[in-house]
C-alpha cells in the first residue's frame, strides 16, 4: 500500500522540482492502492510543491457548449478524472476562467498564473495557463497516462499555426463567477478529438531527444515532461510535416 510519505519519495526519486511549476494529468486507479485514497494523492503532490506551484486541468469541454454554454467556476465538474474534481474543491486552490480548458493552481503565484485565461477565443493560446507553462518552463507529469492526454501538445499545434485544428466558427459561451456574473467568452473549439489520438507518435523521440523520461508514481508508469524541450521538437516536426498528428502512419526510421 502507498502513503503519502512514499509518493513523496517517487516525486524526489522522479526529480520533479519543488520550486518549480508542475502541471499533473492523471489516472488515480493506475497508481495503486493508496492509504488514504485520492486525498492523500492530493496532500501528497501539494506537500511536494509547497515551495513551487502546482497545477492540475479542470477541463470542462466535454459538457460546456452552444446547447450547455454556462461554465460556474465554483460549481461546474471537470471531466479529467477524480483527482482534478477534488484538488479544485481543496482551499487555497485557484481555478482559471476558460470556459471549456480550465486548470486549478496552488501555491506561488496562482492567482497570477490563472488570470486571463477567459480572455483567449482558443483553448490553449498565447493568453492562457497552456501558454504560460512554457514561459516558466514548466514540468508537466503524466500519471499512469500517456501523451494522448498531454493537453500541452494541443497548445503547441495552436501556437504553430497547424491548419484544421480548430473551429471557423465562435461559440457563445459564458463563465459565470461565484458572486454571479457572467463573463461571456466567444470561443473555438478543437476540431474533433482524433488528432490527440496519435500524439503517442512522438514518445520515443521526446526520451531520446531528453524532452520526457519515465519514473513510478506509486505502481503508475508515469512520464516527466520538459514543456520547452517539447515544444523546440514539435516545432521542428511539425514545420516539416504539418499533418504529423492527422494520422497514425509511423514515423520513418533515422
């Protein structure tokens, strides 16, 4: 059985930077049978981080569109996994506007890290967390998941221009604050969910280019990401090969 205690140590084994900023996506049930189950997941990372920032996505775009277009910030659930629904309830926790790709943070600089986000017409770009994690060059760990739920990689086929990811028209959204009112927040959306299905292209070049490793998390595989060292080989690719992620083709060999 893990504790908190030993996912602290997985963390300091992992060498993941308690002064730095941490972004999670996560799978609870990869990662064993906890004492204290999510909670003390949760207790575990903050403790870790309590010097740095840590972030977790409270996605809500699964359920936030033209038919459903009210996001409350206090209220609306995340659609990314137990973890996240509980770490945005836990106090001290800030959560970002955007309607539809949220993120919760705590710790240094939270209020300034999610601040904005409800001001960008896309999901992941230049005004959002997404973009902001580059700027702090930012560790982003995936917990018992793979680069298919790496919501960064959507960030970086915005910021290079790739054609077909998003949506020519606006939906009307709105976020609605805790006292009430509400912002209302034109937005595109990303074009189907396929072209995250074939992020996992890129894992063998992001660990021997140095951009990810892996480590344990508990029982969970889990992959260490570098989000600067990411994004200099995603543009290098996809400059080359726009259509890098619109299929499943291997990539060549050499």
């Amino acid at each position: 059985m893990y504790t908190k205690d030993s996912l602290m140590r997985d963390l300091m084994n992992m060498g993941i930077d308690r002064h730095g900023t941490l972004l999670v996506h996560s799978s609870f049930k990869s990662i064993g049978v906890v004492e204290g189950g999510p909670h003390t997941v949760l207790d575990a990372l903050s403790e870790y981080m309590s010097e740095g920032l840590l972030v977790l996505p409270t996605h809500t775009w699964s359920t936030i569109n033209s038919e459903n277009p009210k996001f409350y910030v206090q209220d609306s659930p995340t659609c990314v996994g137990v973890l996240t629904e509980l770490f945005r309830k836990r106090p001290g926790v800030i959560r970002s506007l955007h309607p539809t790709h949220s993120v919760a943070a705590l710790g240094r600089d939270a209020e300034e890290f999610v601040s904005g986000d409800e001001k960008s017409e896309t999901p992941c770009g230049y005004q959002t967390t997404w973009h902001k994690l580059l700027q702090r060059n930012a560790t982003i760990m995936l917990i018992g998941v793979d680069l298919r739920r790496n919501t960064f990689i959507h960030g970086v086929e915005e910021w290079a221009g790739i054609p077909g990811r998003l949506t020519d028209h606006y939906e009307k959204l709105f976020t609605v604050l805790p006292d009430g009112t509400e912002i209302e927040v034109p937005s595109r959306r990303h074009c189907g969910e396929s072209w995250s299905h074939y992020y996992w292209k890129v894992n063998d070049i992001f660990i021997k280019e140095g951009a990810m490793y892996t480590g344990r998390f508990g029982f969970a595989e889990t992959r260490v990401c570098n989000t600067e060292k990411m994004t200099e080989i995603l543009f290098e690719m996809l400059h080359k090969n726009p259509n890098l992620f619109s299929n499943g083709d291997p990539l060549p060999r050499g």
